[in-house]
C-alpha cells in the first residue's frame, strides 16, 4: 500500500474525529459584555411594553414590576383610536415611498458607478461617501426652506423625497460592491446573447444583487418610519401626523396617563420591530456581503 493510498483513507477518519471534538465557546467576558449590550438594549423595550398592560396606580407604586393584574384596556383603547390608524397610515405611506425610491434611484445610480467608467467617476462615489457624514439634522434650516419653496409644506412629499435623498448614500456605498462583483463574463455572455444594457439590468444585474437591494430597502424602511425631526419640521396638521409625531402628540395631550401613553408607544414602534426582526439576517448578510465586495 502507498504512502499516498494510505493518507487517502486516513483523511475520512481525522476529518470526522474533528466534527466529533467539541467546539470551543470562546472567552466569556465576550459572552458576558454580549450579554450586558443585549439586556441594556431590550430593557426598555420589555419596560415600554409590559407598561402598556399595567395601571397607572402599579406604575407609581412599583414602576419596575411585572402587571399584577395585566390590563388590556389601553391597548385596546388605542387600536380603537381613529387618530392611531390614520398616523398608521400616514407613517406607511411615507415610508413605502421612501423605500421604493431609494432603491430604485439607487440601483441604477449605484449600477452606473459600479459597471461604467466616465470621468469624475471616483467623484461621484466620493460624493455620494461624503453624504454619510452630513446627518439630516445638520441640514434641516435650509432643507425646510426648499420644501417651503416647492409648497410641500404640511405633505407628505415634503417628508418623503428629503428622505430618498438623504438615504441615497447608505444604498450607493452598499449596493456598488454588489454590482461591482459581477463578473464581466457573464454581462459579456448576455449582450452575445442579444441582451440590451438595460435588459443585462433588470434580468441580471438586479437579482444577483438581491441580497444588496432587500438590505438597503429594509434600512430605509425603518429609518422613514422613525424618522421624527424631518416630519417635526414639514408636518403642520395632525391629519399628516406620521406615528413619531403622533407619539408626541398622545404624550402630551394624555400626560398624566402613563399606561395608556407607554401602550401607545408600543404599537407604534411594534411595526418597525417586527420588520427588522423578520428581515435581520438578510441585512447581516447584505452588510457581510458589502463589506466583502
């Protein structure tokens, strides 16, 4: 028997004995800092939530407590709130149409820079990683007077297009990695094919970066629907209220209810929990992705 026959059937054995040996857990302060960081950032959540199921009288008399008796009649009070459904609604629509044009303008913006090049190429991304370190507040005198000058006042338009403007860079710096990863063979292989730039777009280039495309949409979905300074600034009538501002709103106008405000304040932020819950790996992955391109 060879040495090379013999290493042959030895390689099975040492690579199952391995699968077999138990995986080491690391080092537990990094475990427990995980855990420290986890519990402080849930804590108030668990505390805005469980406040909603208890009375006021609970919440003077022992404010960390769990509900004894749990009282479901604030929230029940709020989703039989018209004002609630209609700031549902208003925060729904700006955020539905914040998403779609962030991602559509910056798919195509971000595909452009990615697979062409043109002067002032390195420019344009340059220019659009400078969007990173301008936060919307910063802006928001002179963004306000724009908006007061295109009479977007008091609309939703008003909150909506700032924001794809303002979520544009994130999508650039994430989805350019993703298109710039495809290889030029298979671009190559589809105009052989008879495939236009714009169709190689739509039926390739988009759908392999997919995972670039539901990330960027997830991150500009949860940051229109909490968005509250923009809104504060445009959003005159409570008809527009989105559900920040309506927040604020119940607050003050129930300021000695803490319950039923703490209740308010959880179906408003329940949305945006559970999308980021649901979609959380997919924008890890899409991050991972980015990050590798």
């Amino acid at each position: 028997m060879s040495a090379t026959t013999a290493s042959a059937r030895l390689a099975p054995a040492r690579s199952a004995r391995r699968r077999d040996k138990p995986q080491k857990w690391g080092n537990p302060f990094v475990y427990l800092v995980a855990l420290l960081l986890i519990s402080g950032s849930l804590a108030p959540v668990v505390y805005i939530v469980l406040g909603g199921f208890r009375t006021n009288s609970q919440i003077t008399t022992s404010p960390a407590g769990l509900p004894n008796p749990w009282v479901s009649s604030h929230y029940i009070d709020v989703l039989n709130s018209v004002t609630f459904w209609g700031e549902f609604g208003n925060s729904t629509i700006v955020a539905t149409v914040s998403t779609i044009g962030v991602v559509l303008l910056g798919v195509m913006v971000s595909y452009v820079i990615a697979r062409y090049d043109f002067k002032l190429k390195g420019a344009m991304y340059s220019l659009f990683a400078a969007g990173l370190m301008f936060p919307l507040v910063i802006a928001i005198t002179p963004l306000y007077i724009v908006i007061k000058d295109l009479g977007l006042v008091d609309n939703l338009l008003g909150v909506a297009i700032p924001q794809i403007a303002f979520g544009l860079p994130t999508t650039v710096i994430i989805l350019v990695p993703f298109l710039r990863a495809i290889p030029k063979d298979i671009e190559e292989a589809a105009a052989i094919d008879g495939a236009s730039r714009l169709g190689f777009f739509f039926r390739m280039a988009v759908p392999l970066s997919l995972p670039g495309v539901v990330t960027v949409a997830i991150l500009a979905f949860i940051g229109s629907w909490n968005n509250f300074v923009l809104p504060l600034y445009v959003l005159n009538s409570q008809a527009n209220y989105t559900l920040p501002l309506g927040v604020q709103q119940f607050a003050s106008q129930y300021s000695t209810d803490t319950a039923r405000v703490l209740a308010f304040t959880s179906l408003s932020m329940l949305p945006a929990l559970l999308f980021f819950a649901v979609f959380q790996r997919r924008i890890v992955g899409g991050l991972t992705g980015a990050v590798k391109g």
